[in-house]
C-alpha cells in the first residue's frame, strides 16, 4: 500500500515516530504539501513565499495500488475526490449523532447533548453556566471546547454572520453539539484497526497534559465493549474519559487525521497494511 502522509502534521515527537515507523517496515510512502481552500497538493518543499502554486507541478501518484493518506481534512477530502482506496476511513458514521446512538447515550460524556446548526443556537443558552461545544461531524471545523455560556453566546453571534460556501466549514449553518460541561479525570486515545485496539495512549490527566503509553487494562475492556456494540468504520480512533461515573467515551475519530501521543506508529502502520493487504490482521508472531 503506498502512503501519501502531510508534511509536519503532528506534533514534532509523533510525526516523526511516525515517519520512522514507515521506515522501519519499509513501506512507500510521499511526503506532501496540501494546498489549502484546494483540492490539490504539492511536493513537501514547496515554499509559498518564493513559489507560485500554478508554476509547481503536482507529484506523480500510480493509482493503480492501493493509497492511503495521512493528513488534516484537506488531504482526506482530497482522497475523497479522487476516489483513492482505501485513501481515508472517514465517512457519515462519523457525525455525532450516529456515533452517540451507535455506543448509547448512556457510554457517551455528552450523551445529553443538544444539537443545533450555529444560526439556531441561541436557544440553549438556558443551560448551564460552562458549555461544552463540538462539531456534529468530523470536519474539524472547529475543536470542541469549553466556554461560559456569554463567550457561546458571542460565538454563535460572530459565525451566525459568515455564509457557507466551499472550503468554509465553519459557517452559520455548521451543526454543533453543546453540553453541560463535565469534569474528567484522565482522558485516553486508543486506535482501533479491523476490530482490534492495536495500541493507545493516556493524553491527559486532569488538566494536565501528559503522553504516555496506555497501561489501563480497564480502559481497554471498556473500549472493547463499545467496539463490539458498533464501529463506525474499519479503523478509527476512540477517545476515553475517566470519570466519576465510570468510563465514557469522549468521541470517536477518523484515523487518518489523528494525533498519535504515545501510542505505538509502527503498530498503527503494521496493523493498516495488513487490513488491506490481507484483509484481517495477523496474529501476533504469524509471518
């Protein structure tokens, strides 16, 4: 499977475990430069300061082979477009409101939910004093962030005004989920390939962000459960919270756009390729 991966995508640490896990198991991969508000990417170098976009050719890719990409929402629309395969896991399951019915509004931190497009918002500024807000689908659009209901308040004001057009994704019809805000204690990022959690990480405990390999077992019976009750894709990334009241799932995410933490790369890249090129994955020590 061949990889097309953005240049500088994650942070230094991950990107580069990352880069190095293709290496290790020799896989092909480009590294490239997706342009934004466009449906086209560059090579890694290209340097808008001293280039122009129209007079750089776009890299070669044999379509031919089986393509996946690695990158922020522009790469992954790209892949899209152009009808890659696998190219990028993301699709409809994604939205919020599929994926708190699929695990159950009970398994969800912010099952209570409301959702609205940005224009209607102003109707749930009843609730209470800190709102979490986070897009309905997995555009990025935004992150879902914690604010006083006055800062939503003038949020929702300042977007209500901006149109939706192309390669706009925050606009006054964007669909949001808003909630009740919510204490966590420690928060986990797991990925999950064909089924199986192939590897994870703690991201945070309390306010403090921290990454480290994930070494809960019961986070991992936890998100076991929830993967046998509904997954929204082949692979995907579910993040989980530790609360008061038992593990949640905080939300799911496309893979191909994830931040690693401290989870293993070369698990993620070994467990991918064997999906594709085998369609399962193998067990542990099978040639």
């Amino acid at each position: 499977m061949f990889w097309i991966v953005q240049n500088n995508l994650y942070n230094e640490e991950g990107y580069v475990k990352f880069l190095e896990a293709l290496e290790r198991l020799r896989v092909d991969y480009l590294i490239v430069k997706p342009i934004p508000f466009t449906n086209q990417f560059l090579p890694a170098d290209f340097d808008s300061m001293t280039q122009e976009v129209d007079d750089v050719e776009e890299p070669y890719i044999d379509t031919s082979q089986k393509i996946i990409v690695m990158g922020a929402t522009s790469l992954t629309r790209i892949a899209k477009n152009r009808g890659w395969t696998p190219g990028t896991y993301l699709n409809e399951n994604f939205d919020f409101e599929k994926w708190r019915d699929g695990f159950g509004k009970e398994n969800i931190l912010n099952g209570d939910s409301i959702t609205a497009r940005i224009s209607d918002a102003i109707d749930v500024i009843h609730m209470s004093d800190h709102l979490f807000v986070r897009p309905v689908d997995d555009s990025k659009a935004f992150s879902g962030t914690v604010m006083s209901k006055y800062d939503f308040f003038d949020w929702i004001q300042s977007i209500s005004v901006i149109e939706e057009e192309e390669f706009q994704p925050l606009h006054k019809n964007t669909k949001i989920a808003i909630a009740n805000y919510k204490k966590i204690n420690a928060e986990y990022r797991l990925f999950v390939v064909g089924g199986k959690i192939v590897t994870g990480s703690l991201y945070k405990r309390g306010n403090v962000v921290r990454s480290e390999e994930l070494a809960d077992e019961e986070v991992s019976r936890f998100a076991a459960r929830m993967i046998h009750k509904w997954e929204p894709a082949d692979a995907f990334v579910i993040d989980i919270a530790s609360t008061d009241s038992g593990f949640k799932v905080i939300e799911i995410n496309n893979i191909n756009s994830a931040g690693f933490y401290a989870a293993d790369c070369q698990r993620i890249v070994a467990a991918l390729e064997d999906l594709e090129n085998h369609g399962r994955l193998r067990k542990h020590g099978e040639v």
